[in-house]
C-alpha cells in the first residue's frame, strides 16, 4: 500500500507519568517504557478542520475509505523487540499494510490493517500493528456475548473508569472519537452509553502481565476486541482459567467478555 506517515520526537517523561497518574501508579523509576505505553506518544495531531463528524481525521494514515464511514477499533499485534527509553528521540514510520472489503450482517465493511514502527537510535524496538473496521453509518452493532465470570482465584485487576477517567485517557491519547464523550451520539450510533477505549483495555491485559513479572520483551501480545464495553463501571481483566500462558480476558462489571489477548513468541 503506498500510504506511509513518518513522525518523530522525543520521548518527554510528563506522557508517561500523566499515564501512570491515570491509572494511581506510581511515577515510572527509570527511564524504561512499559509495554504499549508508547500510545501516549508519537500521536497525529490534525488541525481541527480535518476532523470528520465522528472526531476522527478525514485525512491521514489510514484515510477513510469512503465519505461517513464509522471506525472501529478491532485488535491487533504488538511485538516489542527491546526497551523503548524516555528522553531518547524516537521515529515512528506508519503504513498501511492491507485493506479488504467484506459484507458482514451490520452490512458492508472495510478491514484495515495499519502497522507501526517505533525506532531508537535507528533500531525498532516496537512493531505495533492495528486492525480497524469501517462500517456503515447507522448499520446495526451486533449484540454482546452471555455474560461469564472471572474466578477469583486466577491472576486479576481491576480499574474504575467513569466519565472523567474516559475524558483523561482521550486526552492523553489525542483521542476526539466523539463515543468516547458524547452519549447523544452514542446512541445515534447504536449503543447504550459511552464507549470504553479498546486501547485502554488492550493497555490493561499488557499491565495484569507486567504487574506479574511477564516480560514482553521477544514476545507479541496479541489482543482481540470482542464486543463494546460501555458506560461508567469496574473493568475486571483477568487470567485465564489455566493461567497467564494460556491468555488473559477483560470483562465488563456484569461479566460480559469483551476482549482477550494472549501472548506467543517472535518467529
């Protein structure tokens, strides 16, 4: 694909630690990133005038496939080949990998995958790459899963996100996608309350592995958004009933599943 976008800065720590406030962490000890807060950095900041109705840029890498278009965060692979560091001048080279048209019961589709390289001292130390679903507006949202429950014995975390916590990770993330913190478009669009970043759980099951002493360096995380999680509540992420090599899971607080992530090595 000839779509291609080349950014770089240096990696200032107040990103992180904003982060790391956000989440009532401590501040970072050292100059090492944890796995997947590269999201914080390296962001497409577009002028105002180029976002479409939704929040998202009409321009860019990817560029909408068609006018009206609504994006959707799917999943997607991250390989973390080494440490990024803070204060070092990083370089992120993005393109876009594939792109396939599909027809699906919310009615057509476009699958996008995006890919991401983060580079240090000219060495990539992250391949990020993310799978994005256009759909139709005003197409149906398919409806979530049963619920299921987390046993309490397996490896867990949990994080309250209500209205203000949404408004603060957007922010960090230079996020304006308008389900985020608008609930009469929400509706509009088909669900129920505001939208809970797909990020922002992908971000939690790489935490429930770090916070257990997983390593993610050689290894790609690899995470799949299952079906939306919406409104004020307890994200519970959570283990596998065999454990964490067999894969961790988020849930919603009335246990439904709504995305899960498992790790495996680099070829």
């Amino acid at each position: 694909m000839s779509e291609r976008q080349i950014l770089t800065e240096t990696l200032a720590p107040e990103p992180a630690h904003a982060l790391a406030a956000l989440l009532d962490l401590d501040p970072l000890p050292d100059d090492r990133l944890p796995p997947m807060w590269h999201w914080v950095y390296l962001l497409d900041r577009r002028p105002h005038r180029e976002l479409g109705p939704d929040g998202h840029p009409l321009v860019g890498v990817p560029t909408p496939p068609g006018p009206g278009m609504r994006r959707m965060f799917a999943g997607g692979r991250v390989t973390t080949h080494g440490v990024l560091r803070l204060g070092v001048a990083t370089t992120r080279t993005t393109r876009v990998l594939r792109s396939e048209e599909k027809s699906g019961r919310s009615g057509p589709l476009t699958f996008v995958t995006v890919g991401h390289e983060i580079s240090q001292h000219g060495r990539v130390l992250v391949t990020d790459e993310q799978d994005i679903v256009y759909r139709a507006p005003g197409s149906a949202l398919r409806p979530s899963p049963a619920p299921e429950q987390a046993a309490a014995a397996r490896p867990m975390l949990t994080l309250d996100v209500d209205e203000a916590f949404l408004f603060r990770f957007s922010a960090l993330t230079y996020n304006a996608h308008r389900i985020h913190y608008d609930r009469a478009y929400v509706r509009e669009e088909g669900y129920d309350d505001l939208v809970v970043h797909g990020p922002l759980q992908a971000l939690m099951m790489t935490e429930l592995y770090r916070r257990h002493g997983v390593d993610l360096v050689g290894r790609v995380f690899g995470y799949r958004l299952v079906a939306p999680m919406t409104g004020p509540q307890r994200m519970v992420v959570a283990a596998e009933a065999a454990g964490l090599d067999s894969g961790v899971r988020t849930l919603s607080e009335h246990g439904v599943l709504t995305a899960t992530a498992n790790l495996t090595a680099t070829g």
